[in-house]
C-alpha cells in the first residue's frame, strides 16, 4: 500500500493510505543501513510504501528542508519532505530572530529547490524604532528576491493575505522558538487547538510547545490539497551538505556579483580583483549577509563539529 507520512513522534509515523485510511508505521531497521546520516530516515511529507504496520519503501522526494541535528553532530535532521514552500515565522524581538539564522535556513532552502516566505510576526509588539527596523529587514529581503509579510497572529492582522498565500500549497512553517508558530496555526486553523505558551522574561526566549512534526489541512483550501507542516521550534540552524564551491549560488545577490569576480573559484573572502567584496564596499550587498555567508562557510571546518561521546 502507497501512503503519505502526515505525522512523526519519534519512532511512530502516521501515514495517510490512498483510500483515505491512517495507519501508525514503524520504520524497517534496515532504512538505517544505507549510508543515510540521518536521525529520521523518514520525514512528514514522504510518499512511502507500508505492509503490515511498517514502512518498507521511500519514494523519490521532488526536495526536502534539512539540517544539521546539532552542533556535536555530523548527522542531519531532515524537517519536511515535498513540500510546495518554506514558511519560515520571524520576530524582531520577543525573541529577536537573528539574520544569521534566517540567511541559513534560506540558504539550505535554496540548496534544495524550496521557495522562502518570510513572515515577520508580532508586530502588534513593536516600538517605533522596531517597526523601522523591520522596514529595513523587509526591504532587504524583498530586494534580493524574497516574498515578505507582516502579520499579528493575535489581532489577526494580514492573516487574510498569508491565507491566500498558503492556499492548495502543501507549507512548512519553521522558526525559533517562541516566535509565535502555534499561535498563528491556530489562528489559521481553528480546530489544531495546538498547545502554546509564554515566552521566558528572564530569556526573552521561547519554549518548546510542539514536539513533533505533523501536517494540518487548511479549511481554506477549496481543493483539499492545502497543508501547513508544523514543526518543533528550533533554537539553532546547522547547514548540512552544502560544499564551499557551492555556497555563493544560494545568495542570491552575492552569486549576482560573483560572476563579476577575476578567478572562478573566488571564495570573496580575500582574493584580488573579487567583485563581491567590492560590492560589499559599495553597499550593494549588506554585511549582514556576508557575515552569515562566511559564518556557513565555516561550518566546513570538520573540527567545529566533533564527534559526540
């Protein structure tokens, strides 16, 4: 039998069978055994195979969102599999969501053929110097080529245009922490009822209120085919796979100007005649993506990430 994976628990998948029944699945040992470096060989949004009570089979995914399971890890943790976009949910404060951990995950969304939408949240909380920022960091975004929103998931503010933007889309919906994820799915989805919680004052960080991944249909999707991938908060972004020769085509502006550079194989780190940080020099590229593309480029450092004991 052919299903889709619609729930991860941890050892338990639920997956939704072509005729319209779900069956909890185990995955089969031997998935483990095949040079996958994974924690979850099996992710929500896999086509699978099942017989009897267990997945026997993964289909060809058309892409997926991973990353790295943790800092002392070199395994992956793969997010979400065949999914239509990336929702990634942002905050000026209340956390503050840094740019690095943005340009990282766009970079591994990038790496892996998954548009971004980026949904700035909470902004029914901010002063007037935050809003302007948030002016500047829809701005940069949009200007590279990003999709931006500005939502309150408390006053319903721009839910209407996320709404239309999810429509018959099969959306991931990732962030850190406390940046409102399960507030905001509720609000799109009545019946969720998912668990939310206050975030930490001392911290100014979120809790983890989702510990498991799992695929919510949208009522406003007329065809059926609408679906929201809610997933656990995440504190940390850690890119897997993505070799330094490759790491400028997944920004956008500095692969732009690369093409510029006088050595193919410019690292735009030091090299003479590198017309990207020239470019960077002229304000056309702003520092703080250039320190998250270096910051990526680091991760190539195989001592950063020791084995763990």
């Amino acid at each position: 039998m052919r299903g889709l994976v619609v729930k991860n628990t941890g050892f338990w998948y639920t997956v939704l069978l072509d005729d319209g029944a779900t069956i909890a699945c185990k995955v089969k040992g031997n998935f483990r055994l095949k040079g996958i470096r994974s924690t979850n060989p099996v992710a929500v949004g896999d086509i699978v195979n099942v017989e009897e009570g267990w997945i026997t089979a993964i289909h060809d995914r058309r892409n997926y969102i991973i990353r790295r399971a943790s800092n002392l890890s070199k395994q992956s943790s793969i997010i979400a599999a065949n999914v239509d976009q990336a929702v990634l949910i942002v905050t000026i404060s209340h956390p503050e969501t840094s740019t690095t951990f943005i340009d990282r995950f766009i970079a591994s969304a990038e790496a892996y053929r998954v548009p971004v939408v980026l949904l700035f949240n909470k902004i029914d909380l901010l002063d007037e110097d935050e809003l302007h920022y948030l002016d500047l960091m829809q701005n940069l975004y949009e200007t590279i080529g990003y999709t931006t929103l500005r939502v309150s998931a408390t006053e319903g503010t721009g839910l209407s245009r996320l709404r239309e933007i999810l429509q018959d889309n099969i959306s991931l919906f990732s962030g850190n922490s406390g940046v409102g994820k399960s507030t905001l799915i509720n609000a799109l989805v009545p019946d969720a009822q998912l668990r939310t919680a206050a975030i930490s004052e001392a911290h100014d960080q979120g809790t983890h209120t989702t510990t498991f991944s799992e695929m919510i249909p949208l009522p406003s999707s007329p065809e059926g085919r609408g679906y929201i991938i809610d997933t656990p908060g995440i504190r940390g972004f850690g890119t897997f796979d993505i070799e330094k020769e490759e790491l400028t085509s997944y920004f956008k502006e500095i692969f732009h100007f690369s093409k510029d550079c006088r050595f193919s194989n410019c690292t735009h780190t030091h090299e003479p005649g590198c017309a990207v940080l020239q470019a960077i020099e002229d304000h056309l590229i702003a520092p703080s993506r250039y320190q998250s593309y270096l910051s990526i480029l680091s991760d190539k450092d195989d001592s950063k990430y020791r084995a763990p004991y």
